[in-house]
C-alpha cells in the first residue's frame, strides 16, 4: 500500500512539476503586479501561502486515499 501510496504521490508532483515549468514557459511578460509584490517583499508571503494550500490539499489526498484503501480491503475480506 505504502509503495502504491508512494508512486501516486510522485505521479502527482510531477504532474505539478510539469504544469508549473509549462506556466513558467508561456508567461515571459511579468505583469506590473508581480513587480509590486516582489519589491515589498510580499512575493513571498504569496508563495508560502500557495505552497501552505497546494500541502494541505497533498495531505488531505493523501489521507483520502489511505482511507478508501482501508475500505477496499475491509469489503475484500467480507
């Protein structure tokens, strides 16, 4: 289950990894906002609280899936 668990996670992070490098691709031109934010310095609070979301959505997934195999394997032994 752990190795299944495993790969699944690291199937999605490299979704994300993808879809992150592909954004980064496309939007050469940075708009007036990003400028504004990373000047404050409050770019990073933008991340960390993007990063603090995107973990907790992992987690709850991850959780999530914990919970529907122990289900699957409950219905398996009856």
């Amino acid at each position: 289950m752990k190795n299944n668990l495993l790969s699944r996670t690291c199937a999605l992070l490299l979704l994300a990894g993808a879809a992150l490098a592909q954004t980064n691709a496309v939007a050469t031109d940075q708009p007036e906002m990003a400028d504004a934010l990373r000047a404050s310095g409050k770019i990073y609070v933008v991340v960390l609280v993007i990063v603090i979301i995107l973990s907790g959505l992992l987690a709850y997934l991850v959780r999530l899936d914990g919970k529907v195999s122990r289900l699957e394997r409950e219905l398996e032994e009856r």
